[in-house]
C-alpha cells in the first residue's frame, strides 16, 4: 500500500473519547455518527495506542472525510487499556494538547461481567470457563474497570474545563440529559431528533462457537483484504452500512446471562479502593455503584 503525503498541516481531532470499554460506547458511536456537527471515523481509530509507528499523516488520514464538520473526533476505547493509558496520555498531550477529554464509564463489576460475555462472543475466552474463573484466568477483565488509575494520567495533564465523564447508569436514567452534557462540552447543538433506541444489556453468552466463528473470521477476512489493497475507507463506508445486519446475525447464536449476586459484591468489595480514588478525581459521590 503506497501511503499519501500530505501537503498542507493536517486537520486533527478535536476532542478525544478515551474509554472504557463495555460502558454504553458503541451506542455512543453510533449516536455520535448521527450528528450533524461531527465527524468521526465509525470505529475507533486506536493510533495512541496501537499504530503510533503508522505517523501523523495515516492518523490524519481517517479524518479527511470530515473535514467540513464543526468538531473532528476519534472516540477509541483502547486509550484507557491497562496496556497503553499511560503512554497514550503522554502522547495524546503532547501532539493535541488543547484537545477535549472524555471518558465513560459503568460499575466496575457490571463492566467486567459485561467484557467476559463479550470475550466469549469473540471466541477469545472459551465458553465454558465460568466468570469467576475467568477473572482468575483473565486479569483484564477486572483490570480494565481500574477507572482512578486509568484516568489520572490523562487528568495530570488535562484541565477540568476540557474533561468530560459520562456515567452509564445517567444514560439508563436519562438518555437525553446524559447526551446534552456531552453535546454542551462539545460545543455543538443540541440534537433531539437522533435514534437514541439501545439494545438492552442483559448479558448475553452464545450457543455455538462455530456460529461466531464463522461471522467473526469472514469479517476479519473481509477487513484485511481490503486493507491490503489500500481501501480502507470503503471499509469504513461497508461497516457503517452493514453492522446493524452483522449484529443481528451474531444476536441469533446469544443467550441469556447474569453476574450471581454474589460476585457482583465481591467484586465490588475489591473496587472500592480504587471507587474511592475516583470519586475525588472526578469529583462526584459514585456511593450508588456500591
């Protein structure tokens, strides 16, 4: 693939979405490609986290389609992996300082259950492996919902005025109110008229794993073709097109699944330190997650 040069100073984001990950964002995603004002890739874009060495001119390049928008953004959950939120707080900072921050976030023990039934609908945790094992076997799983540590890099370096954190249970409550903050800290219009419907988080494991199996490497097959051939945007265009089907044929192989009581409050136990750790850095009483 022969990469493009650009000849004028690139257009970068604007503002950033750093995480986390199981917290409302693909419903944020789709709700953000909906308004007008932005411009925004429609997935995440990864670049401070897993293709720094790609440069500034394949970052800008996600961007060149939106350049007419008000706000530019990229919106990538992997900022706040334990992997890379230290580095990327750095990097982000020191290539888009005067850009805007926002997080969002959900109980941490909801969150966890929710990336294990997730794991399991990728194939990347066997289905038999229960959840209390699961977060023996697979620290991630609760490593990731580590929010007062994953965020203080980037609150270090950026001021109050440009951090934003939404709260998952806000959106359950009040999905309107819970997007006009975002919009208000955006700085673009407040939208009423946008599909805010929401597939309801029960927790879902699936039936087959030849069934995902199958949708999961012809997507990925799909995705690296494309790639290699240098047409990576008309990827983007396909995802947006097709993505409500794809998800509806990966709903068919899924089944109901709950967190037991009992380890939701285990788990909960277990985060209340890095609880109280938050609730001072972001400034606000998190007492209803416990």
């Amino acid at each position: 693939m022969v990469k493009r040069v650009l000849l004028t100073p690139p257009r970068l984001p604007d503002a950033i979405g750093i995480g986390c990950r199981r917290c409302a964002t693909s419903w944020l995603h789709g709700v953000l490609d909906q308004h007008p004002q932005i411009g925004k890739p429609p997935n995440g874009v990864h670049f401070f986290s897993q293709y720094r060495a790609e440069g500034l001119n394949w970052y800008a390049e996600h961007f060149q389609n939106y350049l007419d928008h008000k706000v530019i953004l990229d919106f990538s959950v992997s900022y706040t992996y334990p992997k890379y939120y230290s580095d990327a707080a750095k990097t982000v900072h020191d290539m888009l300082p005067n850009a805007k921050i926002f997080v969002a976030l959900r109980n941490p023990a909801d969150r966890a259950f929710s990336d294990y039934l997730r794991s399991i609908r990728r194939l990347e945790i066997p289905q038999q492996i229960p959840f209390e094992q699961a977060i023996i076997d697979y620290p991630l799983l609760l490593e990731r919902g580590m929010y007062a540590k994953l965020l203080e890099p980037f609150w270090d370096r950026f001021p109050k005025e440009r951090r934003l954190v939404l709260i998952y249970e806000d959106l359950i409550s009040d999905p309107e109110n819970y997007l006009v903050k975002l919009w208000d800290f955006l700085e673009v219009k407040t939208c009423l008229e946008l599909d805010l419907r929401r597939k309801e988080d029960k927790g879902r494991s699936i039936i087959s794993t030849n069934f995902n199996r199958f949708l999961l490497k012809t997507k990925e097959f799909t995705e690296a073709t494309l790639s290699r051939l240098g047409r990576e945007k008309y990827w983007d265009l396909l995802q947006q097109k097709y993505l409500p089907f794809y998800q509806k044929l990966l709903a068919l192989n899924e089944r109901s699944n709950m967190i037991k009581p009992s380890t939701r409050n285990n788990l909960l136990q277990d985060y209340s330190q890095d609880i109280r750790k938050l609730e001072q850095l972001i400034q606000r009483d998190l007492k209803f997650w416990i």
